[in-house]
C-alpha cells in the first residue's frame, strides 16, 4: 500500500491524478474504518453542510457510494472519500478527503484533526467561510486545497508547523493581512498560491527557506514594495506569476538564477527600464508575459525567441526595428507587440494570427498592415455603427447590430471588412486552448429586453480594442452594453468571481475597475454605459477593454476572467450632412468665392490685429496630425482647482506651470503661457507638433494641449522630481542628493533621448534648447528631455539650416551662436555642456573659480591641459564615485564641445561611448576655429563674443518643471 501511497502522491503533485487508477489499486483491499473516525466523518458532514454521505455504508467498502468519480457533465465536481486499508488487523485510515465543486456551505471543520491519518485535503470550489482552524496544524498533510470560497482573516502562522506540506493552494478567498513568516518552515513546498486576496505588505524574507518551491502565484492582492529580490535560493521555481500584485519594478537581478523557469508572468508591475538581458538567456523560460509596464529600450535582446511558446510585450514602450528573429518565427508561437514605439520597416513580413503589431509604431499606426491586406478605403464617411460582439447580425428596434463572429486569439489582429477592426491579446493561463476561449456563451436563459445582444459576447484575458474607421469628424454618443453572463448571484461557488476591468475611449480612461455585476446590480441584467461627447477628430473612434489583472482567475473554472463585451452603438451627435444640400452647397460656395475673397483682403488689416493670433493658432492645431489629445479648459480648471496658487510648481520665460489631477487619476503638469510670453503661435504649435508623436522613455510626454480664446495651455506628464537643474544647483530641500550612479544613469538617459530624437524618431529633430532646466526627472530620477517650443526639424536635404538664433547663453554651439549655423550637432555641444555640470554638480555660466576663467568648460579645457581633469569631479561625491566612468563622461563632454561640429560625434556615438562600448578618442586641449570671417581663436574667445554682444541671444525657457 505505500507503494500506491507514494503513486499517488506524486501523481498528485504533477497534476495528474486520475480517479479510476485509484480504484484499481484499492479493489483488492478490505477492512473496516475504526468507529472513532467514522464518528469525526459525521462531524465534518455537519460542520461543512454535506447531507448526502450514506453513513449506513462503510466508507471504506470497495461498493461505498462515498467514492464518485468525476461526471462528464459536471467536470468541476468530486465527492471522493479514499482510504488506506494496509493497515495490521485489516483496519482502515482515511487518508484523501475530495469534496469538490459542491457548494457547501458550511465551515472548515477542526474535526478534520480526528483523521490523523489524513494527508490530501481538496476543498476547492465551495461556499464555506470563516478561516482554517487551529487543530489542523496537528495533521501530517500533505496538500491543502482551499480554492474558491469564501474564507477570510489572516492567514494563520501555526499553518507553519504543518511541515510535511508539498501543495498549498489559498487562492481566490478573502485572506488579508501580511503573509505570515512562518510559512518559510514549510521546507518541502513545492507549490504556493496565495492569488485573488486581500493580502498586504511585503513577502516575508523567511519564504527563502522553500528550496523546493516549483511554483508561485501571488497576483491580485495589495503587496508594498518593490518586487522582493528573494528568488536566488529557488532554484527549482519553474512557473512565478505576480500580476498586479501590488508588487512594482524594477525586476530583481535574482531572477536571473532560475535556470528552470519555465512561465514568467509580471504583468501590471509598474517596470521601467529596459528589458533585462539575462531573460532571454534563461535555458527553460517558454512563456514570458511583460504587458501593460512601462519597458523601453528595444527587444534585440530577446534573440531566444526560437524557444518562446508566447510572447506577451503589449502596452509598454518599446522602440527601435523589431528584430529579424520576429520576421523569421514558424508563425506557431503567439507574439504580441501592440501598443508600443517601434519604428517603422518597410520589410516587414507577410502577417500571421499568431502575430500582433496593432498600434505598435512610432505614432500609433499599425505596421501589420505592411505585409497584412490593407483595409477597406474610406469612400464615404459613416455616422453610426452598432456591433453585436461574439454574437450575430440582429436588429433591436431600428438599429441594426453588424455580426462579430470571428473567436479572436491568443496575440490577433483582425482586419475588418465593413471600416472596423479588433484587436485581441492574452493568453488564458492554466487553460488547454480552445475556440471557445474568446467568446463567452450565457450559462442560463436570459429575460432581459433586448436578450439577442447578450446570449454571447466577446472576452479577452488580457486588452481587446476595436478600431472603428471612415466617422465623420464630430462629436459621438458611443453606449457599451454589458451582461455579466458567466458568474451567478446564488449561494454557489458560480458566484464567488469578480471581474474587474478598465474601459478606455480615445485613449483616456473612462471606466477604472469597472465590475458588471455591481454595475447591474445583479447578473443577467443588462447595463448599458453611455458616453457622450467623445470626439472623433481623426476619422477614427479607439474603445480599448483592458484586464488590469485584478478579480478572480479561476472562478467557476480556471481562466475565467478578462474584460467581456456585449454589444457597441455609436451614433454622432450631429446631423449629418444631406448629399443633394452638399451639392447645392457646392454650387452656393462657388458662386459666392469671388465675393469671400473680396471681403478676405478689405479684412486683411483687421484680421492681422488681436483676432488673427488666436485664428490662426486654431486653425494650424487643426491642421496638425496630433497623436495626443485636446483639452478643453473646463478639465484643465477642474483638475487644477481653477489654477490655484497652491498647485503651482514653478514660473519661466514662458509662464506658469501647474500641477494638477484629471479625473480618471491622472496626475499633469500644466503649462500655461502667458499673454506676456514670446512663446507665440509658432513655438506653441511647434511644441505640440514636434513633441505630440514622440514616445521614448527619456522624452517628456505629452498628453494633450488647450486653445480656448487667449488661453494657450500644455498638459504634460507629471514629474515628481523637478528639473535636473534644481537637482544639481538647487539649495536646501530643493536640491537632490545625487549619488554616482545616479549622475551615471541620467547622462546615459539625455543621450539616449538626443540620440532617439536625431537618429531614430521618424522626424528627426533639433531640440536646439538643451539645458539642465530643460531635463526634467521623474520619481525614479530618470531624466526626460523638455521644452520643445524652439525644436527645429532636420531637414536631411540640406546641409545645415540657418535660422534665427534662440537658445540659452552658456549652452549654445558656436556655429550656431554666431552665424546661425544649425544641425543636430549643436545639440551635441549642449548635451557636452549638460555632462560637465552633471559631473561638477556646477552651473557653466555661474561658475568662475577666479578672474581668469570664463565659465565651467573653460575650466575644463585647463585642467585638460594640465592632465589633472579628476578635479572637475563634484566635490559632494567625496570618493563615492567610479573613476574610470568619471573621466569617460567628462571626456566625451570635451569631445562633445568642440568647436568644429565635424569633430563631434553623433548621439548614437555618445551613448555607446558613455556605455563603454566604444573608446572614447582623445581630444586637444584647447582647439581654434577656423573660417573667414573668425571673430576669435579659441573657446573663450567665443565666449566674451557671445556676452558682449548686443544681439539677444537667449530666450528664457521653462526653468521649472512641466
């Protein structure tokens, strides 16, 4: 019988027990259960509410009805009592207890203690409540199941004694409180699953101590912290799950020793940075899930993409080429990029379903659609749309609802045929792939009104978007419709699941954790959300449905959870315009262009005064292709409490800045120009065009602008640090403490974000402004490149392009300074001068160790000649810093700021330069310029030129944060 014993235990662990193997082993046993632990049977029916064991019949009789194997048409059911009958004196021990998917409605019971002999308990998918009793720890268990019901309080510590513990699944209850420290002494666990709680705080250091553990689940709970650098004594982890965990990044350099990783999931992590190197060099990993982060970088790093079963990367911001591995994957592993920053590729190879690129390039656009068949052209425009999602074609009272048959996918882009399409991502984890995956079907009859718009509907265990084309430009009214018709409301462990999700429109989030059933109150019920007033600017209407990873994951069965859809109605709030009244229209308008005309130029002077600024911002805002959105000033007041002094952060050249918190949670920063401001129409639409399309890690964001009568206003990201500037040559609490690595990781990040600006955005563009008060760091100190109200396109064609000269004194290249000679190498000379303060902690123009120095740079050129460069070192830093990467910033700065721009390298250059990938060349000490018309012969020359002269060379920026 230990030999079956054993069998079973390890058939258990790998998931694989089969009822009937059971029963084969058993049949030759006889023997009769003692009346002690008959007597504890009847108390655990009582205490758990099960009324259907036949205690006139031995359990252990090998005719007992207390041994039901599973039925095919109730396949989440168990009611299984096994016992061990090898025992001397032909006596019995229950030693397996399955009671499984029957909605008992009882409690844990302590009586389960009277069964020493006890060692699997599996009480999944019930009702019960209250907690797990402290008479268990006296048992030799070894799997606990409690899945699915309704168990709360903490955790108990004394579960820490039951060492004999290899399965110990928690999920899906009400469990709050921290994980208790005591758990650590469960040396043989092998599988932990706390998911879908209520669980706080950080995971004990002692779990440590789980050499063994396989397998871990944490997702859905609200952990602190960051993600806890514990992973380097599990060397056996071969699946770890933490998705929205509460859990942030970044991720633990530990992770890199799990060699037998197989699915790694953190997902909804809040991770920054690039994608670690070391995962792709995993040997086991198969299933990578990294969505809805905030990654950046490219994936050239992941070239182990042969091995991948799935791939999941969406909503993050990935930029660069998607690599060539992607282009010569078998088409069989799921892929999905959507939602990211690559660039475009004209080679981009033939699409696959398994393969999804929806919005993932520079600017939004789909690069799928390069090797995809396009879609359908617009040739006219549309001003409703009703779709029946997961279901088909049907009319509810004079609307007709197109069909959406199509079952969707694991990473899939469906191209429509009538000017919409979807998007579907995800993965249903722990779920053999079916068709039926991505469609949910109502589980009992349905009397609401309208009930064809609710029998199926579309389900995603991730993001699912449709992408409607060809509206009319205008405002909308767009009505989502809503069933919960999965869960139940009864006393069933059906009821137990909790669907949580977020609905964006347009980009912005309109719904955050929405829950049908709550909304409905109830389920089969329909709920219709409206929203009006949602904008299409752009011919296109965006509805995203996003999982947050919140809820229940295995509630009625396993991979039950994601966003689910009944039905989509738009319809504009407009009327829209009558074919035969555009004709005559046409007809009118030219009869009556000659007389316009006229009427333009007798108002030519009149338009010239205080209207045509505003006319004419308007007008060029509406001629721009922006990638962000417009903001109306009632929002921007509302979110800054009417521009309340208190909520100021900062006041420049160009006006105030504002913080403020939109209602969806966001938190801006608002810049508002002022009357006063030389940031005119062109700087200001300049700004909002040049920055509108950029997404890089180590480039400010911008989310939207606002032009409502004199009012000119910028919304941007907030940045919880302030401006490099305030970091470096503040005082007091204005200032940061910046460590080495620190002033490291910020100089990489500006030359990344040059080098992404030059090289690699789809414009290319001279910020020609760049200045410690225009790098602005976020609560992680990671610096973003600002201001972009005198930025330049680089014009390839030409060699240069000379212009009227705007910048900052101290920063300027002078090339440009002096002649107007502009390329984006005068951004390099900036960016040397920026990496000079960054090591000095010392500002250019302020510092004069004495008479005979200019500035910081041309103290630099001195101590270059001298050889003793180390005394440009902060003195702040004291010996806290890395002298070799020390001398190679402040090497390339000085290569950086020569006069020459052809002796300066590109960004590209500076950033492998800096990253010590390339060497950096040794320049002169004090280099001269050459030219006809030289005003001077060396940098401090330049320099008294460029302060005598009476010519304003700088236009005050920003020097706060934005």
């Amino acid at each position: 019988m230990k030999r079956v014993h054993d069998m079973l235990g390890a058939m258990f662990r790998s998931g694989m027990l089969v009822l009937i193997i059971i029963l084969m082993a058993m049949e030759a046993q006889a023997g009769k259960l003692p009346k002690d632990e008959v007597d504890a049977l009847h108390e655990i029916a009582k205490e758990l509410g099960k009324k259907d064991w036949v205690f006139s019949v031995d359990p252990c009789s090998n005719q007992s009805s207390w041994e039901t194997p599973k039925l095919p048409d109730r396949p989440l059911y168990n009611n299984t009592v096994i016992c061990n009958c090898s025992f001397p004196g032909d006596v019995c021990h229950v030693v397996i207890l399955f009671l499984k998917g029957q909605d008992l409605p009882g409690v844990l019971p302590p009586s389960l203690a009277k069964l020493p002999y006890l060692r699997f308990i599996d009480l999944t998918r019930n009702y019960l409540n209250g907690t797990i009793p402290r008479e268990w720890a006296s048992l030799k268990l070894e799997s606990l199941c409690l899945n699915a019901n309704r168990l709360s309080g903490r955790i108990p510590d004394y579960l820490g004694n039951i060492t004999t513990l290899t399965y110990l699944n928690l999920e899906t209850n009400l469990f709050s409180g921290p994980v208790p420290p005591e758990l650590g002494k469960l040396f043989n666990l092998e599988r932990l699953i706390l998911s879908a709680n209520n669980l706080t705080g950080p995971l004990p250091r002692a779990l440590t101590s789980l050499t063994k553990l396989a397998e871990l689940r944490i997702s859905s709970n609200n952990f602190t912290g960051r993600i806890p650098d514990i992973f380097q004594s599990w060397k056996q982890l071969q699946k770890l799950e933490i998705q929205a965990s509460g859990f942030q990044g970044p991720i633990p350099p530990s992770i890199s020793s799990l060699n037998n990783l197989i699915e790694l999931m953190l997902r909804s992590c809040r991770i920054s940075g690039p994608i670690p190197d070391y995962l792709s060099e995993l040997p086991q990993l198969r299933i990578i899930d990294l969505s809805f982060n905030r990654f950046g970088g490219t994936i050239s790093n992941l070239t182990s993409i042969a091995k991948m079963e799935y791939l999941y990367l969406t909503n993050n911001s990935l930029n660069g080429p998607i690599p060539g591995w992607i282009k010569i994957t078998d088409g069989k592993s799921p892929i999905d990029l959507s939602y990211n920053n690559f660039s475009m590729d004209p080679e981009q190879s033939a699409c696959r379903e398994t393969l999804n690129l929806f919005k993932s390039s520079f600017g939004g656009k789909n690069l799928q659609l390069s090797g995809c068949r396009d879609p359908n052209p617009c040739t006219k425009d549309r001003y409703s749309l009703a779709i029946n999602c997961g279901g088909g074609k049907t009319t509810i009272g004079n609307i007709d609802y197109e069909e959406d048959y199509d079952q969707g996918g694991a990473a899939k882009y469906v191209p429509g045929t009538n000017n919409w399409e979807v998007s579907s991502t995800g993965q249903f984890w722990d779920a053999k792939p079916s068709s039926d995956d991505y469609i949910a079907h109502n589980k009992s009859v349905l009397r609401m009104k309208d009930s064809a718009l609710y029998t199926a509907a579309r389900v995603s265990p991730l993001s699912l978007t449709y992408y409607v084309r060809c509206l009319g430009n205008g405002n909308y009214t767009a009505k989502l419709h809503f069933a919960e018709i999965v869960f139940r409301d009864n006393s069933s462990f059906y009821s137990l699941g909790r669907r949580l999700f977020d609905v964006y429109i347009q980009g912005k989030r309109r719904l955050k954790d929405f829950d049908i059933e709550s909304a409905a109150k109830g389920v089969d019920k329909e709920y219709i959300h409206e929203f009006k007033e949602v904008t299409v600017s752009n011919k296109t209407l965006e509805i995203q449905f996003y999982w947050t990873s919140k809820g229940t994951t295995a509630v009625p069965k396993r991979a039950t959870y994601g966003p689910l859809i009944s039905a989509i109605s738009v319809k504009s709030e407009f009327k829209p315009p009558n074919d035969r009244q555009k004709k005559i229209f046409i007809v009118v308008g030219a009869v009556g262009l000659v007389l316009l005309l006229v009427l333009m130029i007798l108002g030519a002077i009149w338009w010239k005064g205080c209207l045509w600024d505003r006319i004419s911002r308007e007008e060029e805002l509406r001629g721009l292709d922006l990638k962000t959105g417009i903001f109306t000033l009632r929002q921007i007041k509302a979110a800054t409490n009417n521009f309340d002094a208190a909520n100021k952060l900062g006041e420049g050249g160009f006006g105030s800045v504002y913080k403020g918190i939109l209602l969806d949670g966001t938190t801006i920063a608002v810049k508002q120009l002022s009357s006063r401001s030389r940031q005119g129409n062109r700087e200001f639409v300049n700004e909002i065009g040049m920055i509108s399309g950029l997404q890089h890690p180590n480039v400010v964001r911008l989310y939207g602008c606002c032009a409502e009568g004199n009012q000119l206003l910028l919304v941007y990201e907030y940045m919880e640090n302030n401006s490099l500037a305030h970091a470096l040559f503040g005082t007091g609490e204005v200032q940061l403490m910046l460590d080495w690595p620190k002033r490291l990781r910020i100089c990489i990040g500006i030359a990344k974000g040059l080098a992404f600006l030059h090289d690699e955005s789809a414009l290319k563009i001279v910020h020609r402004d760049i200045k410690t008060a225009n790098v602005l760091l976020d609560k992680d100190i990671n610096p973003k490149i600002s201001d972009f109200g005198l930025a330049r396109l680089d014009e390839e064609e030409n060699t240069h392009i000379s212009t009227r000269v705007a910048g900052t004194i101290g920063y300027m290249a002078p090339e440009y300074a002096l002649w107007g000679y502009l390329t984006n190498k005068a951004d390099v000379y900036s960016f040397g001068v920026v990496a000079l303060e960054i090591v000095a902690g010392k500002n250019n123009m302020k510092f004069r160790p004495n008479e005979n120095y200019v500035c910081l740079l041309d103290w630099a050129l001195v101590l270059q000649q001298k050889g003793n460069l180390m005394e440009l070192v902060d003195t702040k830093l004291g010996s806290q810093f890395n002298k070799e990467e020390a001398m190679r910033i402040i090497k390339v700065a000085l290569l950086c700021t020569n006069p020459s721009p052809a002796l300066r390298p590109t960004m590209s250059t500076v950033v492998s330069m800096i990253e010590g990938h390339t060497a950096v060349h040794e320049v002169s000490g004090e280099p001269s310029f050459h030219g006809d018309d030289m005003r001077f012969k060396s940098f401090r020359d330049y320099d008294q030129v460029i302060l005598q002269s009476s010519e304003t060379h700088s236009i005050p920026l920003l020097d706060s944060i934005v």
